[in-house]
C-alpha cells in the first residue's frame, strides 16, 4: 500500500493538517533534500531545500514538508513550532511514543558505544537516564555549597586563562604607540574549546590534566573524531562503510590515532571515579566504569561541542552589536562571583544566552522515529475553531528543524515579537519574559522527556565565559554577516574571528577565586600556554 501510494503521490500522511510534498530533484533548489558525499558539509542547505518556495504556500503544509521516495520510509521535516513541541512532548520509552531517530547518530555510535543515553532508547534509554543523569541534575548542581565550589572553580580556571591574554594585550599596548590602542585579530572558537574543555575534564570530573595538553593533544583530537563522526554518518548511510575500511589512506589512520586519544582522555576521565574527585564524589551509582564509558564519550565529545557553539555564537553575536555589549559590560562589571540568585538577576546576560540559543541553535535539528502510526492532536488555527490532527505513518523519519522555526518570521517575525526572527534582539527575549512563555519555546535544550541533562551545567559554563570575556576585552567582529557553518553543531564559519581590546589598561589583574578548598590543581594552575590566538606558551 505504502509503496503504491507512494509512486501515485499520496501524501503519506493522514488528518486534517496538510504536509507539503518535497520532489526528489528539482531545478535551481539548494541542494539535493538528503545528504551524499558531496552536500553532507552543508546539512543546513539540505533542510533548506525542504523549504525551498514553500513560503509560496499558505496554511501549515509551508511548515511541514516530506520526502517519499518509493521503496524508502518517508521523511518528514517540520519547521512548526506546535508539531515540534507536540512530538518532542510523546518521544520516550512508552508503547506508541516516538524515538529519537539512531540513523543521523550512527556515525557517533560507532564512535562512542551504543549503549548511551544519546543513542539508545526505549528501556535501555531508561536505564541510561537512571544511572548517568543524576550528576548533572539541578537539584545537585545547584545544592548551595556545592554550587560555590563549582562555579568558583569554574571562574577561577575561566579568569586565569583570560588573565594571561590581558597581560599579553596590555605589554603590547605598552609597547606600541598610541596606548590603549592596541587590539588583536584573533579566532576566538578554538580558545573557547580549550577553555570549555579543562572546565568539564578538570573541574567538573577533577582530572589533572595540563592545559597545554588540553589544547595540544585532546582538542585536536576530538575535532578530528567529530569530522570523522560526521563524514562515517554520510558516508556509511550511503553504503561506504568508512569504518570498516583498513587505515591505508594517512586520513583514516590519523583518525583511528585521534580515537585512541579520546579513549586515553575517557579513561582518564573514569580513573577519577574511585578518587571521588569533583562531582564523582556525588555520583552515587553501582554501575560498573565499562557500563558508564559510553556515556562519559558522548558527554566529552557531544558537551565540548555544544557549550563550544553556544558561547563561540554568543560572542561571535556580541561582536557585531557594541550597544549590547556595552550592556551587558554595565551589567556585570561590579559581579565577582555567579551565585544561582546573582545570576537569575542578569537579565541583560540571561536574554543574551536565550536569543543567541535562538537566532543560532546549537543542536540545530532534533532526530525523531515513529515507531507505530501516530496520531497529533494540535488544537484549531488562530482565529479557527477545527481542532487539527496529524497523522504520521510508523517508521518516518523525522527532522524537527528548530534552525527553521525560530527564524521563520510566522513564529518569531516582527508580528509577534516586535523585531525580526532572523536578527539577533535579546530585548525580545527580555519582553518576552513578561509573557506566557509557553508560546515561545526555542527548543534549545530540547523539550519533553528528551531534553538536555546537562543544561544547568552548559549554562554555567557559558555564562561564565561570555561574562568573563565581555568584563575584560571589548570585541568587534570584523563583518556584518554571520555565516553559520554545521556538522554535529553549528558554528560561526569564521571561527569568532575579532578584533579583541581590554577594556582597562594596566588594571589590577581580574579577580580569581581563593576560597580555601578551591584550589585548583597543579595541572591548571597559572596558565603554561597564552590562550586567545597568542600561540606559543608564556614565560
Ligand atoms: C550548553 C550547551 C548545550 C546545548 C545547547 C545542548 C543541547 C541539547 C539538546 C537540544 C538536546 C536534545 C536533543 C533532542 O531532543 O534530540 C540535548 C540532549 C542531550 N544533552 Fe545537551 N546540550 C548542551 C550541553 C550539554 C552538556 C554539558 C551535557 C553533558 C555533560 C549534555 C548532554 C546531553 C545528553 C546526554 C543528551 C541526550 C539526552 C536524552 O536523550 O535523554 N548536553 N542537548
């Protein structure tokens, strides 16, 4: 029947919402709607061609777009926001609720382990959640104390790094003529990855590891097991099995050698389970080290990706638009320390962090399954009364593109918010708050079951960083445009390439953190290397 209808152009899919149908090839489209080895860089010219003239259509079926190809599982793409968060809501171990789809998560499984919270589903995606969320919780993270150790051992790691590039900015201003002049052009995102990187292995899991080999060793190594992640998905699915090919070309084998490295770096992550360092010592769980080894790859590889988009996007936002900055300066300057109360009170901060996770998501879609035909009831149209349904066969694939939806002027355009949804204005996050947010939701962190563990940590890391950075170093981004370039995670194309200039000279040096039981490890202790592009390591 599927097939049949499929080669007489049904739609698929049943109710009274229409979806509007993708054709296979079509002239003067983006890009092919599926990814082969020559778009797969550029997945978000593959979702764009979903949309392609569909803005042409009225009603939802210009929101929610499919591809049926005979013989395949359809797959549905969906820019509408109600759909997004209606199937987000119903993805979760019970009978008829929809799965997170393993199929553009291949690559990473075959990286990671299949046996982890991203990967898995139904009772095995359960029992994941059990035995790996719990450090990652609010309710632990957020318990007072343990807060301030963390957030000042955070700041402290966060202020030292940035210390050493102030000196740095400050003898090259003292040496060059005028003064106070003196401004770097550097690239801020591979800096930032560092950063984040020692944050999550040093202070959150107490390993000791030197930020010279953070940046030298276990960065590059992780970048190359994300591109390997990313072009093994693509290629895989196509029918090369990357992985299963011998290493005779010198680019799969310095790809099985960066594997080797993330293994080094997960094991020593995991050794510092039986020392109970940082939030080990609240990780109370009977499940075995090789149990939680899948888990603990995906929250290195797929956490450093994450955080390192969310705040490379902040800053790259804030580098185009001085009036915020200047703000969000006016804000901070005067706070030493991010308690969760400190940091509920920074509106200009928090509306920042919520338009950039917005305008430029880091996770960008979010993968769905149907595993048994299901029914979405949707509630009537504005100014209709018919209640909506959808009918989605079992086995579609599903893309919930929240790249499309919040920059579609229909959700997030001047008639709702008062500014364009495809410009960044964290005044609309700020008016926003004063209403039901309920009917904004970005998808950031994901929704329903589903969503994100590590939110309250990421968000930490973020702040604290972009509030770091924004409190010593004015920053100009060197363009206007902002060319987003995605693989696992989004990211500005240009790498956060600025123009960085401190905002005091020959100020005291910004205040780290001394609290006694705080002390960071000797393998973090003033920085060896100058972070921020200087290259080379201090003296
Ligand atoms: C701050 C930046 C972060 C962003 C923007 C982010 C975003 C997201 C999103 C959108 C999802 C849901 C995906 C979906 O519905 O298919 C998700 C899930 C997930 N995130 Fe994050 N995340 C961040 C940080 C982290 C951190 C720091 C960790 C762990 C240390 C983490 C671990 C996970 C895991 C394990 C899942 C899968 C949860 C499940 O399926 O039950 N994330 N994240």
């Amino acid at each position: 029947m599927g097939f049949l209808q499929s080669i007489l152009k049904q739609s698929p899919f049943r109710g009274t919402m229409p979806a509007g149908r993708v054709p296979l090839f079509a002239r003067g489209r983006p890009s092919l709607p599926f990814p082969h080895p020559w778009n797969y860089h550029q997945p978000i010219r593959i979702l764009d061609s979903f949309f392609w003239r569909a803005d042409e259509v009225s009603g939802p079926a210009r929101h929610t777009r499919y591809l049926d190809v005979p013989g395949f599982d359809p797959i549905l793409v969906t820019r509408d926001p109600r759909l997004i968060r209606a199937i987000s809501t119903i993805t979760s171990d019970q009978p008829g609720h929809f799965d997170r789809d393993t199929l553009p998560s291949s690559g990473i499984a075959r990286a990671t382990g299949q046996d982890t919270l991203l990967y898995s589903n139904g009772a095995s995606w359960k029992h994941q959640k059990k035995i790996a969320t719990p450090p990652f919780a609010r309710t632990t993270l957020f318990q007072p104390e343990r807060f301030h150790d963390f957030e000042s051992l955070f700041r402290h790691t966060v202020a030292q790094r940035l210390e050493v590039m102030q000196r740095r900015l400050q003898e090259q201003s003292s040496s060059a003529a005028p003064p106070n002049t003196a401004a770097l052009d550097v690239e801020l995102e591979p800096e930032i990855k560092a950063l984040m990187l020692e944050m999550l292995v040093n202070c959150f899991f107490g390993a000791q590891i030197s930020y010279d080999e953070i940046y030298d060793r276990y960065v590059p190594a992780l970048d190359r097991v994300i591109a390997h992640i990313v072009r093994d998905t693509v290629l895989t699915n196509v029918g090369v099995p990357l992985h299963r090919l011998p290493a005779f070309t010198s680019g799969l084998k310095k790809d099985q050698q960066a594997k080797l490295i993330f293994e080094e770096l997960t094991d020593r992550v995991i050794a510092q389970r039986s020392a109970c360092t940082g939030l080990w010592g609240h990780f109370k769980s009977d499940a075995s080290d090789d149990a939680l080894r899948g888990n603990i790859r995906v929250f290195l590889a797929g956490a450093l990706e994450a955080t390192t988009s969310y705040a490379s996007w902040a800053i790259a936002h804030l580098a185009r638009h001085p009036h915020i900055q200047s703000r969000l300066y006016a804000e901070i300057h005067s706070i030493n320390e991010y308690s969760p109360e400190v940091l509920a009170r920074c509106t200009v901060l928090n509306s920042v962090l919520d338009e950039t996770l917005r305008l430029t998501p880091s996770l960008y879609f979010h993968p769905r399954r149907a595993t048994a035909e299901t029914q979405i009831d949707l509630g009537p149209l504005p100014g209709t009364t018919e209640p909506q349904t959808f009918i989605i066969p079992k086995g579609t694939h599903i893309l919930l593109d929240v790249w499309h939806a919040n920059r579609h002027e229909d959700h997030w355009g001047v008639t709702k918010t008062g500014y364009r949804a495809d410009e960044f204005h964290p005044e609309r996050s700020e008016k926003l708050a004063t209403q039901d947010r309920g009917d904004f939701l970005h998808f950031g962190f994901g929704h329903g079951p589903r969503f994100c563990p590590g939110k309250n940590l990421g968000q930490l890391e973020v702040a604290l960083v972009v509030g770091a950075c924004v409190k010593l170093f004015e920053f100009e981004s060197l363009t206007n445009s902002i060319v987003p370039r995605a693989g696992v995670s989004t990211k500005p194309l240009d790498g956060v390439r600025v123009n960085l200039r401190p905002r005091v000279m020959n100020a005291a040096p910004i205040q780290t953190a001394s609290e006694p039981g705080n002390s960071v490890s000797a393998a973090s202790s003033p920085a060896t290397r100058c972070p921020f592009g200087f290259g080379g390591k201090s003296q």
